[in-house]
C-alpha cells in the first residue's frame, strides 16, 4: 500500500509541498492541471514541469485526479473522437514522465453533488453535507450558480465556472439520452483508449458516482456492486479498473463496502482507493466526517482489513476532510484533518500487518 495525498498544483492549492512531505509515511502526491480544459492536451511542457515541482520535496508523482472526460464523449456526439484523440496524447505524455494511474469518471454534467460546503458539527469543525429533499426541490441551473459565487480560493474539481456557464444546455442535450446509450458510449471510450494504456503502462481507474443514485433525471452507472461488474466487463483488460471511493459507493447504505474491496481487489481491478469516512443523517442525508470509525457510520477497521487481506499493493489516499483548527480553504481539502486521515489509516495497516505477523519497511 503506498499512501498519497491529493494537491491541486501550485497556485491552485494553498497546502505547500513542503507540508505535505511533513505527513508520516506520505510518499507522494495525487496531482492535476486545473487551468487546462476538458478536452484538451496536457502538454508535455507542463506535465514535465509538475512532476519536477513534486520530485523537489522528495515526492513522487504516480497518480494523476482527473484527466476529465469531455461531454461530447460521454454524449457519443459527433466530435467525441477528436476530444478522445486528445485523452490519447495527455495519457502518452503522462507516461513520459512515470504516471501509473489515471483517475478520471464518467459522470454526466456533475462530478459530485453537496448541497453544504461549511455545515458547523458540533465540536466547531466544518464539513460538507448533501440533504437529498434539497436536491430534489431547487433547479440545476440554481444549484449551479450557487457554486459559481464561491470564492475563488474554494473553487472545486468538477464544478469549474466555464463548465457551469453552459449547465442548461449541457442537462437539454442529456434528455435525449437513454442510459443504454450512455453505457454504449462508455464502451466507445474505453474501447479507443485501453490499448493505449496499455501500450502506456497507464492504468485507468474510474471513479464511482457521488452520490451513487440518480439526480436532476441524469444516468447514474458506477453505483453499486452490480454496476461496477457490467463496467468491468465493458472492456476486461487489467488495465481498465476503479477507483475505490470508499465515501461515494458508501453513500448508499445497500452497498457492502469491505465485501466490494475484496471482489474487486482478488481480481486486480482496484487500482486506486479514495477512502473516507461519512456519518448518516438519514438514508440519503449524510455529512463528511473525521475518518475515525465511531464519527461516522463506516468500521474502518473492516475497510482497511478488506484491503489487506485482499493483496491491495495500489495508491490510497485520505479522501475529503473537515476544517479544524481554524484552517480555511478548498471544501473538503483542508491539511490538518486529511493529514490526520492519512496517519490513522496507516495506524490501521500496521496493526493489520503486525496482527498477520507482517511488517513492511
């Protein structure tokens, strides 16, 4: 198991370099071009710039979150191959410089949906929560602009602004679209560039939907455990997996998280793991809580056992984290408790190592 932790680049991330390689047992960064946009080349220049900014604090820079997905792919429109050409020369150029992973997802017009960025717990932390009755009672187009107005230092992956200027044409072109459609576009996609990543030695690895159930009328396909075996399917080279986001398929209280991790995992089709603990409010309402199993609803102890026992070798990183101590910043993407995720799920493995009478160096 190799832990990393996400950065968004420089100037687009308050969290230095220098503080990441503070974080025991951290060996590199999960990294991306935020100004590039979807659809566009990742150029080599820059690529080879951003690995040679991580390399300086002793880092290594192996995984790339996100190389996004255009539209017009996941809409199978008329100029999906030029944009899939595309995808093709940033996984190339990514290779040139040692990337083994790529997460990316599949999700139509959202990445993700919280209906609060700053929900205040009860000991003073700030979290981000989703209310299912909210998202099925405002408009997309307000729930779109609600995010534009932020700030710019929290501005999020996946809710970029020049993505959402254009949210209700996006969601019209989205009516006409059936999810056998959306899935036989998926296969398009995988089927044009797995031969590349493997050629690149790229492993893909999507990202479930979060959260893992329709909204606004949009498909909704990584969800479950059933879902995940069709998309596997789709194309069953080794080299097309999953991201494992402990959070968004947990997000569905139906879904046997350990169970999942250790189906997917035997068969070498878990390439990277997001995890992440989240305390539930109701069946759909749920906030983001400090990974520590008893704040929230997750044993993270059987999580972290799945992956071990299992054979995981891949890259897992603490997913989203509270605000605490006073830090302010990018939602979910706050040092201290992320730094906090990190130290107690590797406490977690070396139990699990020392129970089985292993110890990694």
């Amino acid at each position: 198991m190799k832990m990393v932790f996400r950065w968004f680049g420089k100037g687009f991330d308050k969290i230095p370099l220098e503080y990441i390689r503070q974080i025991p047992g951290v060996t590199g960064v999960v990294a991306t071009l935020m100004d590039i946009p979807v659809g566009e080349v990742w150029p080599k220049e820059r690529v080879k710039a951003m690995k040679e900014e991580v390399e300086k604090y002793g880092l290594s820079l192996e995984v790339i979150e996100s190389v996004n997905v255009h539209e017009d792919i996941k809409l199978g429109e008329k100029d999906r191959d030029r944009y899939i050409e595309n995808y093709i020369i940033t996984m190339k150029n990514l290779s040139e410089i040692g990337v083994k992973v790529i997460c990316y997802n599949f999700m139509p017009v959202f990445d993700w949906l919280r209906t609060e960025l700053e929900r205040v717990l009860e000991d003073g932390s700030k979290t981000m929560a989703y209310k299912h009755d909210v998202v099925l009672k405002i408009q997309p187009k307000n729930f779109a602009e609600k995010f534009t107005e932020q700030p710019e230092e929290v501005e999020l992956p996946g809710w970029e602004p020049e993505r959402l200027k254009e949210i209700s044409e996006t969601l019209e072109r989205y009516k006409n679209i059936t999810e056998e459609q959306y899935w036989n576009n998926m296969k398009y996609f995988l089927d044009c560039i797995i031969p590349y990543a493997e050629k690149y030695d790229i492993k893909m690895a999507i990202h479930p939907d979060d959260p893992p159930w329709p909204v606004f009328g949009l498909p909704r396909v990584i969800t479950n455990r059933n879902n995940i075996r069709k998309f596997l399917e789709l194309n069953n080279s080794l080299y097309n997996g999953i991201t494992l986001c402990t959070g968004s398929l947990g997000a569905n209280r139906e879904n046997d998280i350990p169970s999942i991790i250790r189906e997917f995992v035997k068969e070498g089709r878990v390439h990277f793991a997001h995890v992440r603990n989240l305390k539930f409010e109701s069946d759909k309402d749920f906030y983001e809580s400090a990974h520590l199993s008893k704040c929230g609803s997750f044993d993270m102890f059987e999580i972290m056992k799945a992956f071990y026992e299992s054979g995981f070798t891949g890259y897992i990183r603490p997913d989203h984290g509270r605000m605490i101590w006073g830090e302010t910043g990018r939602p979910g993407y706050g040092l201290y408790d992320r730094a906090l995720g990190a130290v107690y799920l590797q406490g977690l493995w070396e139990a699990l190592e020392k129970i089985s009478g292993k110890n990694e160096d």
